[in-house]
C-alpha cells in the first residue's frame, strides 16, 4: 500500500503519468519578476526527456535558425522534437484511445532566454500528432516539443507518433521573430494583431498571448486541418 501512494505521489509531484500513456512533462507556471538583466541560454533537456533528445540526429535537434532553413516535408520515418503551438486538439473516440493534436511548428535555433522558453514566431507549417494522454492536460495554445517519428504525410500536414511530450502553458515562453522563411498557416495569422519584431515579451502576462495567438476558447477540441 505504501510503495502505491508512493508512485501515486510521484506522478503527481512531476506531471508525469506513463502508466500505458505517452510520457508527458508540463512546464510549471511560476511568477516572473523582472532583475534588470537578460540572459541567452543553450536548450537544457529535462531528465526525463533527454533519452528522447539523444537519440535525435544533430540535423533534428533544432529546426531552423538565422543561418538555417528548415522544412518539416519530406521526413517520412525521420526521429524528430518539434516544438509548435496546439490548435486543435481531437479527443479518442473511445477509452484508452488515442488524442489527435493540429500543431502549427514553429521554428527553434537551440538557444532560449535563461528565465523562459523562446522560440521563434514563424515556423515551417502544420503537423498533427497522435499520443496516449489525457486531452485535459494539455491546453489549446500552449507552446509544445513533441518527440517522435514523423509517420506520413497527408495534403502537406506531416503525421508524428509521438513518443514523449513537453508542455509550456502560457506565461512560460515567448517569441523571438528572427528567422525567415516563414510558411504559417494563414489561418492562424487572421487571430493575432501583432508581427515581426513586435512579438517579443520578456515578462509576458496573459494579453501577450491574447494579442499574438489569439483566444484559446476558439480553438482546442476537434479543431480540424485545413
């Protein structure tokens, strides 16, 4: 009985569950205060993922850059960690099933500020992903770094079986918009009111997230590709 709540406690403790689900970490919210200084850090795994980060190929451990284009076409059977802003999000038709979720990618460098999650405003377009998880957990328009195997490629959406799943609910990431090439899809862009150098937000509070990405009530459950 101990040794349960003990693994109880555990999964709680570190937003993590993998009983017969996909392994999930969730970034926890805290309160930023501003110190006077910035600072720019090299992306640091977490412990759990960082046997999912290690297996990638230095070609897929970032996804585009000032200095370096990207595509997410063409990498059918390819090990890659995408990091994206959930859409839509498809709930299993039946128990145990699995959750369908409509990313738009968004490209990352591998250097973040040191206080929170940056990546890019612009990005290499739409993929869905199929994993094991609870739906509720994670919210429509969190920032997400999706670990897999990109599976197919349908109407130009790529399709990732998801082995592990990093989550960044608003107030931990920002955007940085330093990297053309930018292939979003234009459905997204009629919801925010803001672009280019305009995106970035040291401290960022909720209208950050209202103004770029728009209000998370219009989108998440069964939103569908288009």
């Amino acid at each position: 009985m101990r040794l349960r709540h003990l693994a109880i406690a555990f999964c709680v403790a570190s937003a993590i569950c993998a009983a017969a689900q996909t392994p999930i970490e969730i970034q926890p919210v805290k309160v930023l205060t501003p110190n006077g200084t910035l600072g720019t850090c090299s992306y640091k795994p977490t412990a759990v993922e960082a046997p999912y980060f290690s297996r990638l190929s230095d070609a897929e451990k970032t996804n585009g850059g000032m200095l370096t284009k990207y595509s997410i076409h063409g990498k059918t059977g390819t090990a890659v960690a995408w990091f994206g802003i959930v859409r839509g999000i498809t709930p299993p038709a039946e128990s145990g099933g699995e959750t369908t979720l409509l990313i738009e990618h968004r490209y990352f460098d591998g250097m973040t500020d040191c206080h929170i999650m940056l990546v890019q405003w612009t990005g290499g377009g739409d993929f869905t992903t199929k994993l094991k998880v609870d739906p509720a957990t994670i919210p429509a328009l969190s920032l997400v770094r999706i670990y897999g195997t990109v599976t197919g490629e349908k109407l130009s959406v790529p399709e990732v079986r998801v082995d592990y799943i990093r989550v960044w609910p608003w107030r931990t990431f920002n955007f940085m918009d330093l990297t053309g090439n930018d292939r979003t899809n234009p459905r997204w862009k009629k919801s925010s009111k803001v672009s280019g150098m305009n995106v970035y937000n040291a401290y960022p509070k909720d209208e950050y997230y209202f103004t770029l990405l728009g209000d998370p009530a219009d989108f998440g459950l069964n939103l569908r590709p288009e």
